[in-house]
C-alpha cells in the first residue's frame, strides 16, 4: 500500500516540481515503487521528466473526465522504478472544465484506490493555489511536504497551509500528517536565509526536515533537459541533497510501521509467554 506524499505550499516558485520530481525520482532509485502524478495544469513535472503534448496518450485530464482510466494515464520513464502520470491541458476551456470538475474533492481519492497497491510511494505535484486540484490531492494524502525557498518571507504561506490542513482534516481527510517542511534553495550565511531558518524553527521547529536543499543550477539544468537531476549528474550537489532527504522520508516510513505494527508484536509476544506457562 503506497504512502501518499503531496507536495504543496500556496506560494509560486518555491520548488514543489524540483521536489516532487526529484523525491520520486531519488526515492526510485532507492528501489521504492514509485508514482508521480502531475496535479497542475502547466504540466510542469511531465516536462522536467521529458513528456510534451505529443508523448502524453492519456493523462489526468482525460482520467478526470472518464474518458480513460487511471490504470491507461500510466507512463512508464527511464527509470524502471518511477511511472508519471502526466497531464496534458491544452485551452482555457479544458483548465475550466478540470476546475469544476476538482469541485468534488474527492475524485482523485476513489481513482487512486485502483492502483495505490501497485506503489510503495505516491507523489503529487501540487499547483501554487489552495482549491480545486490542491484539495484533491490533500484529500488523498498521507501527508504534505511543505518546500520553503530560503530567503523568501515564507511564513504566511506555511500559516496558510497550517489553516488549511485544519480545514481538510475537518471535513475530509482526518489523518492527513505533515510529512515536513523542506527549505529548499539555500544559500548558507545569508542575512535573509538566517530570518527565514530563524521564524521557521521559532514556530515549526518540530515538523523541520533535517535535509536542505542547496541552491543548485544542475537542478534547473536537468529539468531543462527533461530529466531528473540524478539522470542528469549524479554527483551535483542538488542529485546528493534529495537522495538524502529520500533516505530521511523511507527511514520515517519505516518507523511509523514499526509503530503501527507494535500493539500486534506485543500481542504476539503476550500469546507466546501464555502459551510457554
Ligand atoms: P510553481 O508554483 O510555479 O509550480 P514551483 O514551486 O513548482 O513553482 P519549481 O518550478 O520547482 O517551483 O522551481 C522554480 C524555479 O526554481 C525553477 O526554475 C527551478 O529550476 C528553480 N529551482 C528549484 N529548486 C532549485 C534549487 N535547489 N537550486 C536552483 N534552482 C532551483
Ligand atoms: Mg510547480
């Protein structure tokens, strides 16, 4: 059963496509099954994975619209471990269309059901805006990973998801978790990242992943090439900080199994010494 990631902040340009792609990509590597699905109309993380109108035969648009099933909106990458669905929104007319139909928070939660054995992790690439496809993707989460541009005043949107995550829990989602805050583009001994790091642990310090990742041009240039940083150069610094913020998200998923599993290995434990006396 897959752990559902969604990647989200309410704000432009923070590096939710850099992280959502490049966590599912290092997180393949690792041997996890993993799927992308791509959850904002520019397409942006089919992009950076190399998928255009033409590669695209059936993505979230067309699953959305039942005009094809979860299942065919599977694209298999280079990597044999990671799969995309893409999505492929060409006029306004469709984006409208998607839009209203997002109004049920619930679809892609019950599409997901089909497949969400297949995987071991799930990654949503979430649009910069709180409604429609957001909402969806919160509905069907585990949990939410929050990437912060360092130096960017960044607390009103954390505020804001927080707000958020209240609501959803409420109405749809009650075990939605934060799986962290990631800082990401950071440039160390900056005046500006000193604020940021210094607001966000006064008030998050708990929910703070331990990984950053640097500002990093390869992570630009991979996306450009239509390829995940780690297919691109291995080594760079960008490919290295997500490989290690993949191993920090496996090594939290293992210890929530443990406890989850804990109360039937105690149980096992009472029946075997009852049985022994
Ligand atoms: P949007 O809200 O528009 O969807 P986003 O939050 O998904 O944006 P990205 O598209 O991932 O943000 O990143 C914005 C820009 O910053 C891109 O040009 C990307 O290549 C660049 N970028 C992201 N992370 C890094 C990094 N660690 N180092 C350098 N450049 C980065
Ligand atoms: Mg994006």
């Amino acid at each position: 059963m897959a752990k559902i990631i969604a990647v989200a902040l309410p704000k432009g340009g923070v590096g939710k496509t850099t992280t959502a792609v490049n966590l599912a990509a290092s997180l393949a590597v690792a041997e996890q099954r993993t799927l992308l699905i791509d959850m904002d109309t520019f397409g942006a993380s089919g992009l950076s994975l190399g998928f255009t109108n033409g590669t695209i035969k059936a993505g979230l648009y067309e699953v959305f619209n039942f005009v094809a099933g979860i299942q065919s909106a599977i694209h298999k990458t280079e990597l044999s471990f990671l799969d995309i669905i893409p999505i492929n929104v060409q006029s306004l007319h469709a984006e409208e269309r998607l839009t209203r139909l997002a109004d049920n928070r619930s679809m892609l939660k019950n599409f997901l059901r089909a497949i969400v054995h297949q995987y071991d992790y799930i990654i949503l690439d979430c649009p910069p805006v709180l409604r429609g496809l957001s909402t969806n993707a919160l509905t069907a989460a585990d949990s939410v990973l929050m990437p912060v541009k360092s130096g960017h005043f960044a607390l009103d949107a954390v505020d804001k998801l927080f707000t958020y995550l209240e609501w959803i829990r409420e109405v749809a989602n009650k075990s939605l978790q934060v799986e962290g805050i990631l800082i990401t583009m950071h440039e160390p001994n900056t005046r500006v990242t000193d604020i940021t790091m210094r607001e966000l642990q006064a008030k998050y310090r708990r929910h703070m992943f331990r990984t950053f990742i640097p500002k990093n041009i390869s992570l630009g240039e991979a996306s450009f090439y239509g390829k995940a940083a780690i297919m691109y150069k291995v080594n760079s610094r960008g490919s290295v900080a997500y490989l290690t913020l993949a191993r920090e998200i496996i090594a939290h998923a293992r210890e929530e199994q443990t406890l989850k599993l804990q109360p039937s290995i105690v149980q096992a434990a009472v029946t075997q010494a009852q049985t022994v006396i």
